[in-house]
C-alpha cells in the first residue's frame, strides 16, 4: 500500500510522538517499507486509519517503534572509541576514584543500546584494563526505544552472523557460550548490564549519574530542537569528568564552550563538566 500525503503526515506525527523520530515527506519509501505489512495486519484501509489505531493499542505502538526503528549495531563499533576507553578514560577515571568512597564503582549509560551489543563491548573494553575484572563494580545501564531490541540485548543470545560482526574471537572464548540459540553471554558480563524500554525525550528520571555515557547515532533522527536538549541534559546526568562519545559523525560543538570535542585514539569525545587533567569526580 502506497501512502499519499495525508497518509504520510499521519505517520510522520506518529512515529515523532512515539519516539521522536523525524521523518517528513521524503520518507515515503521507509514508510512504505517499514509500516505497510503491519498496516494490513490490522486490516486498516490507510495509513491515516492505522495511526488513529495505534494511539489506543499499547501492542501496535510497540510494533511500530520496532518497525520504524533502525537497529544497526555491531560489536566494538567503529573500534577507535573503545581504544580510548581502554587507553585514555577508564584509566584516568580509575586513578581518579583511588581516593574515593568506592575506587572500584563506575557507572555507565549506553543510552541507545539497541540489541545490547555496545554495551558488552563496554563492559569487555574495562575488563581488558582492571586485573581482577569480577571484583569491580561496573554497573551499565542500557536503554533503546525498541521493546524488541531490548529483550534480545536481557536474553544476550546471538546468532552466528551476529557474532561474527566485529567480535574477536579471545572475546568469544572469554565471555560466550555456546547454545542451541547461538552464542550466549556469559554471567560474568550480563550481571553488570542492566537493559530497560526507555524514550530518551522523556524525563530521565533515577537515573543517576554517570561516569561515561554513549549515546551514538541516535540524535541524528531528532530535530535540532530535541537533540540539544537530550545533549544538555545527558551532560546534567554525568559526574563531574565524566565523558561522553557520539556518533562518529556527530558534533556537539553547537552546544556551547563546555562542549569542545576533544580527540583520544582518533576517537572524538566530550568532558563539558570537567576538561582539566585528570577527571575529578562529584562530591
């Protein structure tokens, strides 16, 4: 089913309300693409008829949030930002906890985590810096929009093609288990991942403060608007030096002097509560 214009500015005010996605009406096609097997499942006659039915259908919301939401991700993605976690960050950020109440707590959001992949990369990257990697309290919070991403990132299981997409095999014999579904994350990593549905336009509410935050290649989706307010106010949940990486093609320069990138590892990266030497942390 093709959508005409009405059909699209249905959808477009949506997807934007659901998610906060924005699409206008040069995304036809991804419409169409996306939505138009689901719109004759529920055996609507268009699409503007699909839309007044999914604001009063808990189920089809969700449908179409993992329907329009693009879950491309990989293990180690882009690599050069987990080379500076491994060389720049998470050893300046255990030199500045050494004095702390608890050296050995770091807190991290993966803030579009999609099938959980970033953040077990996350959680890989620090073990391969701390000796003892089991008697760290690393606690990473992985949020995405998608309900279906999220529960595969809580079961933790891949299949083959899946984990041959940027994972290492000395990662696979350290951290996964083979089962009838795939590859199965061990208990030493998915203890410290913690994944949950969460709208990142929405209040970030007990969330807490974070040491290091990703939140890559989700901003780009939202207008100018609701991306610098989810900038600012990811920047209010980080403790003082904590740091925060983006997209690879994203810049937050816009956002203020506090917001200079800074490079480690040829990966850019941001510190807006904390630039000088090494992170000092909240009190």
């Amino acid at each position: 089913m093709k959508p005409n214009g009405a059909d699209i500015d249905a959808i477009c005010d949506l997807v934007n309300e659901l998610c906060g996605i924005y699409l206008d009406t040069s995304k036809d096609y991804l419409i169409e693409g996306r939505l138009a097997k689901l719109v004759k499942q529920a055996g609507c006659a268009s699409y503007v008829d699909f839309a007044r039915k999914v604001r009063v259908d808990a189920r089809l919301k969700n449908d179409v949030v993992d329907a329009i939401t693009t879950n491309e991700t990989l293990w180690f993605r882009d690599n050069t930002p987990f080379d500076a976690l491994r060389y720049k960050i998470f050893p300046e950020l255990i030199d500045a906890k050494a004095g702390s109440l608890f050296p050995k707590k770091f807190r991290v959001w993966s803030a579009a985590c999609s099938t959980g992949q970033e953040a077990y990369s996350i959680a890989m990257a620090f073990a391969d810096v701390v000796p003892d990697f089991e008697s760290w309290d690393l606690q990473i919070y992985g949020t995405d929009i998608s309900p279906a991403a999220v529960a595969q990132a809580q079961r933790g299981v891949y299949n083959e093609l899946e984990v041959n997409r940027g994972l290492d095999q000395k990662y696979r014999g350290a951290y996964f288990v083979k089962s009838a579904g795939g590859w199965g994350v061990n208990d030493v990593l998915k203890r410290r991942c913690r994944f949950e549905v969460r709208n990142l336009l929405k209040p970030f509410t007990n969330v807490g403060t974070f040491d290091l935050i990703f939140c890559r290649n989700v901003a780009i989706y939202f207008t100018p608007t609701d991306r610098k307010s989810l900038f600012q106010r990811l920047g209010q949940t980080l403790n003082r030096g904590g740091w925060l990486f983006t997209g690879s093609g994203e810049s937050l320069m816009d956002l203020g002097p506090n917001w200079a990138p800074k490079q480690h590892c040829r990966a850019v990266c941001y510190q807006p509560n904390g630039c000088n030497g090494v992170a000092t942390l909240k009190r």
